[in-house]
C-alpha cells in the first residue's frame, strides 16, 4: 500500500509538467463547456430571483422555474461524465505509452491515437460498470461497494493490456482476489488526491 501511494506522487511529480499539458490537450474542450455551462445556469438563477415577482414566473410555484433549468443541468451533467472520462483515459494512455517507451513522455501524436481509439471503448465500459454497481448497490449496499472496487480496474486493464471488455470484466475479478482491501485503501486515497484536485479546477471554474 505505501509502495503504491508513494509511487503514484513519484509518477505525477517526475511528470507534472506534461500530465498538466495535456490535461488541457485532451480535456481543455469539457473544462471550458462545463464552465460555460455554469456559468449560463448562474446567469438563468440569477435572472430567475430578481425576476420572481414578474408575470412571466410562476411565484407561487417554485418546482416550475426549477424545471426550466432541467435541459441545462442535464447537458452539465453529460459534459462532466465525458469530462472525467476523458481525465481518466488521459491518464491510462500517459501510463500505458511511458511504461512502453521506458519512461519517456510521450507526443503529442502519439497520445492523440491512444486517446481516439480507447475514448469510447472506455467510455462504454464506464457505462456498464456504473450499472452493474448501480445494480449491487440496489440489492444492498455492500455489493455495491464490493463491485465498485472491482469495477474501477476495468479502465486500466483495457487501456493497459489492449484488452475487450469481456477480458477485462473477468480479469479484474482475478486481480481483486485476496487484494480487495488494499485495493480499496488505494482508491480512497486517489479518490482524496482527486478530490483536492477537482477542488482545485472549481476554483478556477468558479472565477
């Protein structure tokens, strides 16, 4: 567990630098929509309470204006989840190409075709994988949280070892026997790294 945490901030400090510019390569675009988009629901709110004595607001319900807003929440929605999946196969495809080029960072070309081609295979994993812990955790809670560790080993092992998604759904069934709890040690701690971080972003969104 320490060897592992210890060297993930190896990893991002020997290679801040070129994480950081392709962060804003490959998922710039996401950034500035979801800014855009927050900014545009401010903007509405704002524009809602200064005009909630108007006729053209309903002040005697409040549900009503809410469901006006619903088209860009939901769009807000869509470009985070594509947000965070475009952060996270950022991050494999730096992996996968500096562990084969012997720890040397790699072009921009070269992550470019690693980006483009696991995108949406990685992006339909996401998918599944989020509806078989939905699905755990409507059965009980513990399930679900047994599956989400599990379940967030799919994306490395596709991008890593170039696999389908039918071997990395049973592999990362193998990979977590006898290891589960280290593993979820570890996605805790990524999960407050990420959360520092993400605070970070909405800082600089906010402003």
């Amino acid at each position: 567990f320490g060897e592992i945490i210890g060297d993930t901030f190896a990893f991002i400090r020997q290679n801040f630098k070129p994480l950081l510019k392709y962060f804003f390569i490959f998922c710039g675009f996401f950034l500035l929509a979801s800014a855009a988009i927050n900014v545009m629901l401010q903007v509405r709110v704002f524009d809602a309470v200064s005009n909630a004595g108007s006729a053209m607001y309903d002040t005697t319900n409040p549900f009503v204006n809410i469901i006006g807003l619903l088209p860009e929440y939901l769009l807000l929605f869509v470009i985070t989840i594509l947000m965070y999946v475009s952060i996270n196969v950022m991050v494999l495809c730096y992996t996968a190409l500096y562990q084969r080029k012997q720890n040397t960072p790699p072009t921009v070309e070269e992550m470019w075709g690693y980006f483009k081609y696991y995108y949406l295979r990685i992006l339909w994993a996401s998918f599944v994988c989020s509806l078989v812990v939905i699905g755990g955790t409507i059965l009980c809670v513990l399930p679900g949280i047994y599956l989400y560790v599990v379940m967030a080993l799919v994306p490395s092992i596709i991008v890593i070892e170039n696999a389908s998604f039918g071997y990395a759904f049973n592999q990362s069934f193998k990979l977590i026997k006898d290891n589960w709890w280290v593993t979820f040690g570890v996605l805790v701690m990524i999960y407050l790294i990420l959360c520092f971080a993400n605070l970070v972003v909405a800082i600089a969104s906010v402003i």
